[in-house]
C-alpha cells in the first residue's frame, strides 16, 4: 500500500511540503548550479534524480579545468546554502 510523498530528504533531513512543493524547490537549485556550470566552463551531461553530471575539458581542451570545476563545486555549495 503506497502513501503520498509529504517530504523530501535534502542531506538527510526530512524537508517538509507537497511534492509539487519539492519539485519547485528541486529545479530552483538545479537551475542556479548549472547556471554556475556554465558559467565555470562547464557542460551538463544528464541529471539523475537530484544530480548534476557535468564535464569540463571537452569538447574544447582547458588547461585550468580542474580548477573551474572544483571552482563550480565550491559555488554550487554556498548557493545551495542561500536558497
């Protein structure tokens, strides 16, 4: 027997509302770190449930892309932090 989704789980805490909520919450983050992706030099391969896989380095080489993605990494934290 199922029961409706009330809560989501954001590093392991239980977030309280509707699952319409949650979404909104969801893309609200998702949205603001691939937006620093980008910006970082970065490309979004997919997402998987509440994952970001991102590249750098391809198709075009980038001497400091090591650097722009632990930069991007960084970034996303204290956006994530904010909302």
């Amino acid at each position: 027997m199922g029961q409706p989704l009330r809560t989501g789980v954001v590093q392991g805490q239980p977030v309280p509302g509707t699952p319409e909520q949650i979404v909104e919450a969801l893309n609200k983050v998702l949205n603001a770190q691939t937006e620093l992706i980008h910006k970082n030099g970065g490309d979004v391969d997919k997402y998987v449930g509440d994952e970001i896989m991102a590249f750098w380095n391809a198709p075009i080489e980038q001497d400091n892309h090591a650097s722009l993605a632990a930069k991007s990494a960084l970034e996303m934290m204290e956006v994530l932090h904010s909302l």
